[in-house]
C-alpha cells in the first residue's frame, strides 16, 4: 500500500483585525463573502486553494498559548496581475487606498514586473507579471 501524497488545500493567516484584513483582500479584488467583516473565520476562494483568515482570538481558542508573531516575512502571496502595467496599477490602487507599499514595481532580473503591498498584519503581498521577451 503506497501513502497517498497530501494535497494542497489553503493558506491561513492569523489577523488581527477581521475587517481590516477583509477589506484588504476585497480591494485586492478576492471575492470575501458577505459579513466576513464579523467572523472569527472566513474562507475565501484562491484559485485552487482557500485563503482563511483566522482572528488570534480563533487561533487562542485551541492553543491558550498563541503569541502573534512581531515580525514580518514569514509568509508571502503572490498575485499573477497579468500584464506589467497591471503590476503598476494594481499597486497604485492599493497603496493609494492607504496599504503600505512595501517594494514598489520595478522590473526584476528574473524576467517579472514586481512589487510587494503589506496587509493590515504585515504579510507580504507581492503583485507581478512576465515581462515581454
């Protein structure tokens, strides 16, 4: 009997603020239920995957001992925008609705438009796409 191999199925991220974060992926274009604003979990379509957002107050709820990490870089997300002026635009949008531009667009050696936008709690969001050849 051969052990099946795991799946992936979604990538969770412990929030501070329910409704921040949710307004976050929203203007990011992720299409968040309605009334997640007030859950303690919401599970939003991410592709193939699931995106859940978990309050602290959630994670608490079966480890009493959880301590939020301080520091950023521990996880990141990538978002395919499509075309390097969407990279722009994209990242234009959302620093211009107030979310921290972490890296701003520029063209990377590996052949990617690329920048990085930081959620409500810190994680990066990185927005790229294929340069032309």
């Amino acid at each position: 009997m051969t052990t099946p191999s795991p799946q992936p199925a979604f990538v969770g991220i412990v929030v501070a603020d329910m409704a921040a974060s949710v307004a976050f992926y929203r203007a990011l274009g992720l299409d968040v239920p309605a009334g997640a604003e007030t859950e303690p979990h919401v599970n939003i379509p991410f592709g193939p995957l699931v995106l859940a957002l978990d309050t602290e107050d959630t994670i608490r709820s079966f480890d009493p001992d959880f301590t939020p990490p301080k520091d950023a870089g521990r996880v990141a997300i990538a978002f395919d925008c499509g075309t390097p002026a969407d990279v722009d635009a994209v990242f234009a949008d959302l620093t211009g609705a107030g979310y921290h531009g972490e890296r701003a667009p520029f063209d990377a050696f590996w052949g990617q438009r690329y920048a990085t936008v930081l959620d409500p709690d810190g994680v990066g969001v990185d927005l790229f796409a294929w340069l032309p050849q």
